[in-house]
C-alpha cells in the first residue's frame, strides 16, 4: 500500500513577525530551518518515489532538508517551474547499503 507525507514548511520570516505570507516568497527563519532539520530528522528512513512543492522558496528549503538528510535520496533536483531549467542539486554526502 502506498504512503502519502504531508509536510508544512518551517517557520518563515513573516511568520516569525505574525505577520500573513500568502503567495508572497518569503524565506525560512533561522528557526524555520531547525525545524526542517527535525522534521528531515524524523523522516530519515522514510523512502520517497516523489516530492512535490509548490513555488515557494521556504517550502522548497523545507524539502530540500528533507531529502538531504534521507537515507534513501541520492540526488536532489531543483527544476524551475516554468523554464525546466535545472539550477541546483546535491549529491548525497553518505552513501548507506540497499
């Protein structure tokens, strides 16, 4: 049976002032980053086929910590949403037995 993960973004700036963000691209907060670093922390083990974000920066930092920090991502791709056009990716840093 097939798993679906939900992850809400860490802890923006705006959010941090209590202020609404919206569509506005607002990047994570210091502790809007620790919170993805717990969050990837949890989520080590957990095999993805995909990920999905929208837009927005701070929920695509959420996942890169995710998919960073998971044992079974070997690569990330970050691919601009409308061009297709490649402009950041990891190689993973450990490399752990099947």
């Amino acid at each position: 049976m097939g798993r679906l993960t939900l992850i809400r973004h860490g802890q923006s700036i705006w959010n941090l002032q209590n202020r609404f963000t919206g569509w506005i691209d607002v990047s994570l907060s210091a502790q809007g980053v620790k919170e993805a670093q717990q969050a990837a922390a949890l989520l080590t083990e957990q095999r993805f086929d995909l990920a999905f974000t929208s837009s927005l920066l701070r929920a695509q930092d959420t996942l890169y910590e995710v998919l960073r920090q998971n044992r079974h991502c070997n690569h990330y791709l970050r691919v601009h949403e409308t061009g297709r056009e490649w402009y950041e990716h990891f190689k993973a840093r450990h490399h752990y037995a099947a």
